[in-house]
C-alpha cells in the first residue's frame, strides 16, 4: 500500500496481489484487502488504463458485486479501500 514497499510485518493488516489472466489469454484481476479499522489507499503499480472496479463489499448489496460493464472506470493509479472491506478491479483482455 505504500508505493511498492512490501509490509510482511506480523501485524500487518493489508494484502493485495494480481491475478494476469492476460498471460492465458483471460481477464485481469487485482484484489486488495484491508483489514485495518481505517480506509486506507491503495497503489496501483500499473497504469490503470482499462480497469473497472467489480467488487467493494463496504457497499451495500446489489452494488457490492457488480458486472465489467457496470463498474466504476479506475481512473488514478491509487484505490482508497474502506476499512475491513475488500476491493477487487478487473482488466479484460
């Protein structure tokens, strides 16, 4: 979450990887956990040209999980993930 530096302290309460679909021919995915009791702000270490966020359980159902063509466009190549919620934005191919 801090531009690239990687927390593996014990009491860290943040984890976010990428799943490159792209490599097989498939979608994207990047998947960021916050389980601290604050928001906190993700760093994209990619462009995020083509992204759109398709899940953030701090919203309320239906809008938690919504399809690629119905998520928000990621436009700044950081994500502000509320406190003890998950986001995860995806990239077709």
């Amino acid at each position: 979450t801090n531009g690239g530096q990687t927390d593996i302290s014990y009491f860290s309460r943040t984890l976010a990887y990428w799943l490159r679909g792209a490599s097989i021919n498939d979608d994207d995915f990047y998947v960021m956990i916050n389980c601290y009791w604050e928001p906190l702000e993700f760093k994209l270490s990619f462009q995020p040209d083509g992204w759109r966020k398709i899940i953030d359980t701090s919203l309320d159902s239906p809008e938690d999980i919504v399809s690629f063509e119905n998520g928000a466009l990621i436009l700044d190549a950081s994500c502000l993930v509320q406190d003890r919620s998950i986001m995860v934005i995806q990239r077709k191919v």
